[in-house]
C-alpha cells in the first residue's frame, strides 16, 4: 500500500527475503541453543573421561562423539553457542560505541578534525584485520575477553568511514539547514536530526559484522590467542583437535560446519537487510 510507513515496507520486505529467512532461522536457533543450553546439552562441557576419548558419533550415549579427554562434543558445540554469540555481540557493541561517534565528528566537523581522524582510520585499516588483532591480543595478553576487544577494534574504521560517509550526506538537506539556522547546538543536530537518518546502512554493517567478529575471534582462538580451556569455544576446539584429524574427523566437522552456520546466518541476515532497508530495491 501507497500508506504504509517506510518501516512497514522494509519489514514486508525483509519477511518475503528467502535470504534472511535462512539467516533468521539459522541465528534464532543459534540463540535459542545458546540460552536453552543447560537443558539442550546431555553431558557437562567439561567434564573429562579418559577412558573413553574420541569415541565415534553415536557411541556410548555421545551423538557427535568424544574429543581427545572424552568430553562430549554435543555438550561443548552446544555451550560453544554461547561464546560465539557473546563475542560477536561485546566486538560490534565496540566497534559501533566507538567508530559511529569518531565518524560523526568527522563528517559534521570536517578541516582538520576530519583529516585527523580518517588519517587514523586509514592506518588501522592498512593492516590486515587478523595480523592487527594478533598484535592488540599480544599487548593486552591471551586472553578471550582480550580477543574480543581486539576484534572489535579491527571493526572501529569500517563504522567510522560508514558513518562519515552518511553524514556527509545527510548534513547538507534542508531540515539540518533548518535547524542550524534556528540556533540548535551541533550536539543536538546531531544526535536528533542527522544520526537517526544515518541507521540504515549501521544496521547492515551491524550485522555482518557479528559474523566477520565470530570468525576472527575462532581465527584467534585457533592459534592460542582467545578462549583458554576449558571454555567451549568453537575455534578452541579446533586448534585442540585437528591433529587428530586422521584419526577421528568428526573432532574437527562439528566446530567447524558450527562456525560456517552461524557466519552464513549473520551473513544472509545483513544481506536480507541490505536489500530490505534499500528505497531503492522493489519489493516482490
């Protein structure tokens, strides 16, 4: 209908995405594992049983089989929900806090301001996001609550540039003209006129970032830098577990196609996103 609220149009739209309803059921059961799973999950995540180590799936009461100190996959896959969904929210919840105000001062100042800091976006931007990462973990230490703030770090320019770019744009329209020439404070234009037209592509980014943020924080965590055992943390598992790989490969399918699932939902949940908040795509 001709009537229907901007917002009403991009709901309609994002419900008839099958892209984001395949990211909406993948990240709604994600969450729902991560909150139901003292019930979901068979045995304690860490419980160790020697015994009986990397018994095949469907042995012995293990549906996804045993890890290297028999511990229950299911259990530590399920629980493992739980970290990724916390890193990759406590990450973006960094990146927006601090690169959406960096990028509004520099939008709406402009002169040097805006030289200063896109000069230092551009220099955290010049170094490849894991190596940059690897290097804030080795300051602040191994550690995963050190892990997630370096990721979200790595995520600050891409939401300062984001941001800059829209109010750039939005700046110049006529309602912010208005409210400049009436005598409101930039604070105020800013946070009541020009920030609140400038969501759209946050929320995108927003999320796909979370799943940019699941994947470093496993990438880190593989190689020491994250999650310590024995926190259930997929890409902990992983760098556990593969040189196992030729003698149980299940230790290694279950983490990974974990980590492929939740960054595929986040993914086809922002591109469902994209398109729905876009003025521009028609719906079908």
């Amino acid at each position: 209908m001709t009537g229907d609220s901007p917002a009403a149009v991009a709901l309609r739209k994002l419900i008839h995405n099958r892209s984001a309803q395949v990211g909406f059921v993948l990240c709604a059961g994600f969450t729902l594992m991560a909150l139901l799973a003292p019930w979901l999950a068979p045995y304690s995540y860490k419980k160790l049983d020697l015994a009986n180590r990397m018994v095949a799936p469907g042995q012995l009461g293990h549906w996804l089989g045993t890890d290297n100190l028999g511990r229950d996959l299911l259990s530590r896959l399920i629980y493992g929900s739980r970290v990724s969904l916390a890193v990759g929210i406590f990450s973006v919840s960094i990146s927006v806090l601090v690169g959406v105000p960096l990028g509004a001062l520099a939008g709406y100042a402009g002169r040097w301001v805006d030289t200063l800091i896109m000069r230092l976006m551009d220099l955290l931007l010049a170094f490849p996001s894991i190596l940059l990462a690897i290097a804030i973990v080795t300051v602040l230490g191994n550690d995963l609550n050190n892990a997630m703030i370096a990721v979200g770090v790595v995520g600050i320019p891409v939401f300062a540039r984001i941001t800059r770019a829209s109010v750039l744009t939005v700046k110049e329209l006529e309602y912010v003209q208005a409210a400049r020439t009436i005598g409101c404070s930039p604070a105020r234009i800013l946070a009541v006129h020009i920030l609140p037209n400038c969501t759209n592509p946050l929320i995108v980014q927003a999320s796909l970032s979370l799943g940019t943020s699941v994947l470093d924080a496993a990438g880190l965590s593989f190689l020491g830098l994250g999650a310590r055992p024995p926190t259930p943390e997929w890409g902990t598992m992983l760098g556990d577990t593969y040189r196992y790989y030729d003698q149980a490969p299940w230790l290694v399918v279950g983490p990974g196609l974990a980590i492929l699932a939740m960054v595929l939902g986040f993914n086809l949940l922002g591109d469902g996103l994209r398109d729905a908040l876009d003025p521009k795509t028609k719906e079908d």
